[in-house]
C-alpha cells in the first residue's frame, strides 16, 4: 500500500508490528510493519486510489484486528453501516476482546447494528454491548462523536484514533476525511470517562484536558456567549504579523462568531483559505466581505472505476491548521475532531475535539489541504447542500 501522508506509514498498524493477528475473514496483518511515530495520521482520498479511499477504513480495521485476548476497544460513532468491520469487531469478540459501541440511534436501521446487537447484546452490564443514544446521550440533539479507544493493539496500549469519519460507504468513496492516532495514558483515560457519561446518558459537563502537546476537548458546551465557543477562542490567539496561515476545512460552517474570527485574520493579514461543503447564509456573508479569506467549494464529481459511474465527492474533515504566530509565539498547530462549526456542534450534540502542537502532524494536515486545495480548484463546483451520511 503506497504512502498517504508524509507522517503514517500506511493504514495496516499504528506502533509496532502487529504479526499475524487475525483479521476480517481470517486474514492476517503484515509480519513486520514499520514503527509509527508517537502520533500518526491518516487520510482518505475518495477520488484516488482505492487504498487511498479506504485508508481510514483500514487503518481502523488493523487496529481492531491487533488486539489481544482480554483488550477492550470501545467506539463513540454517528454513523456505523460497514459490514467489513462489523466482521472484524465480531472476531475480536470471538478471540476474547470486549467491545462496547455507543452509537447514534440513527444506526438502529442498519443491518449492521441489527447484527452486532444480536451478537453483543444491548445490556450495558455485559462485557461487550452495543447501546444507541436518541436525541444526544450527554447533549440534547446527535451522538455525533467518531472516535476510537484500545486498550491494546499490537505492541502499544491506551491507543486513541479521533477521527471525522463515520463508518459507512459514503465516508470511503465521496468524503474526504482524516484520523489522528496516538498513544496517551492520560488523554486515554479521559476520553473513558467521557465514554462512560454518553453510555450511561449521563450528564457530563464540558472538558478540556491537556496531556503535553494535546488537549482534549468534550462538548457539548453549554454557554451563550462567544466566550464560550471553544474554536472562536482558539482563533483569537491567532497572529497575523508573521503572515501566519490559517486553513480551514468544513463540512459544514454557520457560527457567524467562527466566520468573523476567520474573516478578521484574513483582514488583518493572515494567509487564510477555507474549503467547505456546506455554507450558511450569514457566515457566507462575512467571509465573502472585502479583505476576506480565500474560499473554495470542495462539492465535485468524479468518475469512480469501482462504480462505473460518476460520484460526488465533498470535503467531511473539519480541521483548522496553524502555522506562524499563536499565543504570541512561532508554533504549528492542528485542531481537528467530530464538530461541525454549527450552534449544535457547539451546544448540542456528543463531539469531542484535539488541538495538537506537532510541527510533523502539523505537516500531514497542511500537505493535505493543499491537495484538497489544488483538486478543488481544478474542478466544477456543484454546489447545493449535502447531507450527512
């Protein structure tokens, strides 16, 4: 499998080598994989290679697949319709591996769900279970986080991957997408806790948690101001005198507040760029004023081999990379995670987010935007709204 980014190896491992661990259908992984570093990153491309679509999928699945008898992985998903990896979590289970999903209710009307509910069970008290929130299971509107814990695959333990992506077809083969994986006792553990709250609906105030270069945040938050909008925060410890850059990708962008923050560091000299899909009205009305950032639409069509038709693909990601001057010093920075920049990514849905300083996985992001960007611009916009899938 070809490199996807600078910074992750390939989607077979994280850390070490997972040797001959089984896999979906009784494969096994490669017998000697490259050490990762400390963080690593992977993306999906839906109009590349097929491995580059399925570079999230499969990076997830050998995590899965490298777990040990007695690890536990458990899953905070919106969206979870792949049968591949339903198999996979069935044959850890079948190994001795525990495994517990929340997922949204929205996936009560997949064959998927159906599946491992019937496998699994839907009572919490089990070792292994799957339950799916109506309505948010901290928050009052979506289930809308993607990440995932292990205990314990291949050689590394308190193994975290926080990603953009549901686990469905559209999130391979129409959206683009990234997850950050990394090992993190400390963050590992917080992110448990907050597993906790949204299986047991209960209530679970708003998080920061910081471990070294990471900071872990668990929304929704509750607040009507903007200084309570974490990522508007974020923004204003933003300088623009080092002509710093700002690259922003959105699946969806409506908080006029987050607007007005990217359209300022434009103004005031900030390299700043958004691609997105989905635009509302007022925030389009900021950041199209005078002086503000450059902006591109990433819905477009492609023709896919594997389909024999043409598809549309579409930015999902949402992540903002930083390069130059923040809090007053020279620094590289991602953020990234599950939220749309909505009111209910803010305030009512299940998200979590990562701001990571890591000049390498800094790297990775910004390499990738500037692909999305370069695609993007090369392409017909479509335009029109696009629903979550």
């Amino acid at each position: 499998m070809r490199r996807v980014t600078a910074l992750a190896a390939g989607a077979a491992a994280f850390a070490g080598a997972l040797i001959a661990a089984p896999g979906a259908g009784g494969a096994t992984l490669p017998a000697a994989v490259r050490r990762q570093p400390s963080t690593s990153v992977v993306f999906n491309v839906p109009s590349g290679s097929v491995e580059e679509q399925n570079a999230i999928a499969s990076h997830i699945d050998a995590l899965a697949a490298g777990t040990p008898r007695g690890a536990l992985i458990r899953i905070a998903v919106y969206r979870f319709t792949s049968p591949a990896f339903a198999q996979t979590l069935l044959d850890a289970s079948e190994r001795g591996v525990r495994i517990q999903l929340v997922l949204d209710a929205s996936a009560r009307h997949s064959a998927t769900y159906r599946r491992l509910a019937a496998a699994l069970g839907t009572v919490r008290g089990g070792s292994s279970w799957v339950t799916a929130c109506n309505r948010g299971c901290v928050g009052d509107r979506l289930m809308h986080d993607k990440f995932f814990l292990f205990s314990r695959t291949g050689s590394e333990s308190d193994v975290i991957v926080q990603s953009s992506a549901n686990l469905t077809t559209t999130n391979r083969v129409n959206a683009w997408n990234n997850a950050v994986t990394f090992s993190d006792a400390r963050l590992y553990r917080a992110y448990g806790r907050y597993f906790a709250a949204l299986a047991a609906r209960r209530h679970y105030a708003y998080h920061a948690t910081r471990s070294g270069h990471r900071t872990l945040s668990t929304f929704p938050r509750a607040g009507r101001t903007q200084k309570s909008d974490t990522l508007y925060t974020q923004l204003g410890h933003v300088g623009c005198a080092a002509r710093t850059s700002v690259h922003v990708t959105a699946f969806s962008l409506t908080r006029a507040g987050v607007a007005r923050r990217l359209w300022s560091l434009a103004h005031q000299g900030c390299d700043v760029r958004v691609i997105y899909t989905n635009l509302g009205k007022g925030a389009r009305r900021i950041l199209r004023r005078k002086g503000g950032p450059r902006m591109l639409s990433s819905h477009y069509s492609y023709f896919d081999l594997s389909a024999g038709d043409e598809v549309e693909a579409y930015v999902h990601s949402k992540y903002v990379a930083i390069g130059g001057t923040y809090a007053g010093h020279g620094r590289r920075l991602v953020i990234t995670g599950s939220p749309n920049y909505t009111v209910s990514g803010l305030r009512h849905n299940d998200e979590a987010t990562l701001a990571i300083e890591d000049a390498s996985v800094y790297g990775a992001y910004e390499s990738n935007f500037l692909r999305l960007w370069r695609t993007v611009a090369n392409r017909l916009p479509l335009g029109g709204h696009v629903p979550e899938k």
